[in-house]
C-alpha cells in the first residue's frame, strides 16, 4: 500500500480526530496529571497542561536519575535521542500501518513532552552551573 492510499489516509486522519477528543475530554489523562501536583492553582488554559506534563517528566526523570549535570556534548546526544523518538512517533502518526496500531496521537504528545523535558534540564544544568568535561 502506498503512502498516497486514500483509505490509509482517512484512517490515519480519523484516528487523529479520536485522539483530538481523548484530550479534549474535561475528565482525562491530562486532569488526572495535574490533580497530583500539590499546591498549583490549575487555570486549564493549553500552555498550562502542556507545561504541567512537562514538569510532570522532569519530576520523573529526577526521582529515576537523580540531579543530572551532564556537559553539553552528552546533554546533545541525549536530547537527539528523544528527538529521534519523536520523530519515529510522527511518522507512525502520518503512515499508520497494521503492526503499529495504537494511539499514535498520545505517543507523539508524550514523546514531545520528553524533548522539553530534556531541553529543561540542560537549561537547569546550565543555570546550576555544575557541570564537567569528562576527563
């Protein structure tokens, strides 16, 4: 099948519209997120779940990882990794094929939150100024 099919298409554009609904969804994933953050006043606005998801991630990353104060060579690698994933997710969202069933439109949210959760950690490495060449 090419990537052309208008039937491959229309699924992968209903698909879009399903996932577009799961977020819009008052009572969702992205409540669910916010209510355990303690003490933050939730306006609901868009900005504020995506910055709220992100938060979400760093505080993730820290409790697994720790303070992480890696040099901007390694801090590159990292980022392109996740880069690369999101990018994977994009192109399951654009040509969805049998093997890859799923909701491809939370995949490719969640990979994007990672990006800037990597990005706001090198910028709170740098703002740290903690960090060291590998000797």
């Amino acid at each position: 099948m090419s990537h052309g099919d208008p039937e491959q298409i229309n699924r992968a554009s209903a698909e879009q519209a399903r996932a577009a609904r799961r977020f819009a969804e008052p009572d969702g994933w992205e409540a669910d997120a916010r209510a355990e953050r303690k003490g933050k006043a939730v306006t609901g606005t868009v900005r504020d779940k995506a910055l709220d998801a992100v938060i979400d991630e760093r505080d993730r990353q820290d409790a697994k990882w720790g303070e992480q104060n890696h040099d901007p060579f390694a801090y590159l690698a990292i980022l392109s990794e996740e880069v690369g994933e999101l990018s994977q997710a994009a192109l399951h969202l654009r040509f969805p094929t049998p093997l890859k069933d799923g909701p491809h439109l939370r995949h490719l949210r969640d990979e994007a939150v990672q990006v800037a959760a990597v990005a706001l950690a090198i910028v709170e490495c740098i703002d740290r100024a903690k960090w060291k060449w590998p000797l």
